[in-house]
C-alpha cells in the first residue's frame, strides 16, 4: 500500500509540474504583450520562479531515488526524472531563443507597403527595417500619417521584424 501511495504523489506532482510549465510558457507569451486578461499580474510574478522550482522538484526526485533501496521497482521515478529532464532542456532551449528577441519603439512614416508579402518597411534614422504584420493592418496603413510602431527583432536580424503594435501619432 505504501508503494501504491508513492507512485500516486509521484504521478500527482509530475501532472502538477507538467501543468505549471504549460502555464509558465503560455504566461510568458502573453506578458510579450502585457496582456494579463487571463491571470494577474500577482500570478506572472509567481510563475516567473516556476524554473528555480522545477529545478528543487528535480533534485529532490533525484536525491530520492539515488538513496531509495529499491531501485528495480523504481520505473515510476525514472519516467518522473525523464520529464522533468526534458522540461527543462525545453526550457532552456526557449529562454535562449528569447534572450536573442529585443523588441524597439520607434516614430515613424511608412516607406514602403508590401501587400504580397505582409510587411511595411519604417526608416528607423541608420537604416531601414523590414517589418511583417498581419494583412488586417496593412489594410488601415497609409503613407502620409505618421505612427508608433514597435516590433519584435532577432540580434542576428536587426533590420527585420515583427510587429508588436502600431498606433498613429500624427495624422495629415
């Protein structure tokens, strides 16, 4: 009976983690765009820790099976380790792809509107930047107005984007 409760908190704190880091990466999409319809700004800041515990989680699965005895009937805890093993080089993986996005507000006037490929391009003063948007937008965009547009770019990629926002500024 004892083993059977094991393999129950086991199987319970694993779906428990499992939803968690769902809701950690669906928070950290939605903060991109300060969007807290879902969940408070109290809940974002809780789930920003949601790594730090994962990574006690794991240690204190590990710690458990390497001092528990009876290791051949310990499948449970292997699949357990595994998950959150590859949770978190998921994780990982994603923060670093996050680290290389910056995101840039600029005042602008459209140069140049690409109804083909779902871009605008902005002179941003040292250059031009290529910035896709979605059609619905590009729709509403003329050039004699001037807007506060911010986009999304890569640090490999400076000179494209991706559309965050736009709002005019100035109207002719």
């Amino acid at each position: 009976m004892r083993f059977f409760r094991r393999k129950t908190l086991y199987g319970i704190v694993t779906i428990g983690a499992l939803l968690l880091y769902n809701l950690h990466i669906i928070d950290r999409i939605m903060a991109r765009y300060g969007d807290y319809l879902f969940n408070s700004y109290a809940i974002h800041e809780m789930l920003f820790y949601m790594p730090y515990i994962s990574i006690i989680m794991l240690s204190s699965i590990l710690i458990n099976y390497l001092f528990y005895k009876e290791k051949e009937n310990n499948k449970l805890i292997l699949l357990v380790l595994a998950i959150f093993i590859i949770a978190i080089i998921v994780q990982s993986v994603y923060f670093i792809d996050r680290s290389k996005h910056s995101t840039t507000l600029v005042v602008s006037e459209i140069v140049e509107i690409d109804e083909s490929g779902n871009s605008i391009c902005v002179d941003i003063g040292n250059g031009r930047v290529r910035i896709k948007c979605p059609s619905i937008v590009i729709g509403v965009l003329d050039f004699e107005s001037e807007y506060g547009i911010s986009y999304e770019w890569k640090s490999d990629d400076p000179y494209s984007g991706r559309l965050i926002n736009i709002s005019v500024v100035k109207k002719d």
